[in-house]
C-alpha cells in the first residue's frame, strides 16, 4: 500500500509540475500566414495569474497588445482594435479557453474543446504535448497546438497555435 501511495504522489507531482501557475516573461513570435506564406516577426512580454489573467504587451510592434481580463478579451494588433465579450462571442470564447488552459497545463480541455487527440512524448530534457484535432476543427479553433516544457522545472518555453484556416503562430519564452 505504501508502494502505491507513492507512485500516486509522484504521478501527482510530475504533473502538477507542468502547471504554470504564474508566468512573467518576455516572449518572441512568429506568425506564418498560409495563404501568401509570409512571416512576421513580433515580440513583447507576457503575464499571467495562472487562471483568467493574461497580458501580451508588445515592444515589436509597439503598441499591439492582447488581453485577457476574465471574458473580456482586448486586442489591438496592427492597428486594429477590439473589445470583446467571449460569453457572447463563441469562437473568442475557444480561442480563449484554449490559450489559458495550454498556459496553465491544462491541455487535456484544451484537447477536448479543440475536437483533438492529445500525444506526450519527452526527450533531452523537454516534455511536448501534442494536440493534433480529428477531422474538423470547431469555429475558431486549432488544428493543432504543441507544447513545449523544460522537464528540469515544468516551465513552458514554447507554444505552437496552428489556426483551422493554417496560419501557424510561434511563441517562444524566455
């Protein structure tokens, strides 16, 4: 019984591990557009309560930025600005979810909201966690999302979004 409790808690642990509870970094972007097959390089700082919080403030472009302040999502990314309600809007409301919940470890909704099959995998020292969707992909989501943790601390150093439409976005942190 003893044996048991342990593998339990160590298993609780090693998972636990992998659940961001606060984030304060900068971060570099990329986004890959399908259609013309350009790139556009960003970068900024990110903060996140580890809940419903979360803050991309960008220095390239200056000025872009992308909040999340419970279900109000604000944006203002070049030069187009919005203020939405993702109760009301159902693609912001995924969109969301999906963020916070692969910022907080918590890609097993993610993977259930996305419509996706979710594989692990770990090697030198990194922990991925794929999200691959089955068939289609629900309005607004992603068609695939990949994580990347440094095993050492359980820190994410990368997110990949690629959008329904095939517009990928590149996180990495810092």
């Amino acid at each position: 019984m003893k044996h048991i409790t342990l593998i339990i808690t160590a298993l609780l642990l090693s998972f636990g591990a992998f659940a961001q509870t606060t984030l304060d970094t900068d971060f570099s972007q990329v986004k890959m557009m399908k259609v013309s097959g350009k790139t556009f390089d960003k970068a900024g700082h990110i903060v996140f309560d580890g809940k419903d919080q979360l803050s991309m403030t960008y220095t390239e472009p200056e000025g872009d930025y992308f909040i999340i302040e419970g279900n109000m999502v604000k944006i203002n990314m070049d030069g187009k600005k919005a203020e939405l309600d993702a109760e009301k809007v159902k693609t912001v409301e995924l969109q969301r979810a999906t963020l916070l919940n692969c910022l907080s470890g918590n890609w097993e909704q993610a993977a259930i909201d996305n419509n996706a099959e979710t594989t692990i995998s770990e090697e030198n020292g990194l922990k991925t966690i794929s999200i691959v969707a089955n068939g289609k992909v629900p309005k607004g989501g992603y068609k695939s999302v990949v994580l990347t943790y440094r095993v050492s601390d359980g820190v994410m150093i990368k997110m990949v979004l690629e959008e329904a439409v095939g517009s990928i976005n590149t996180y990495e942190l810092k």
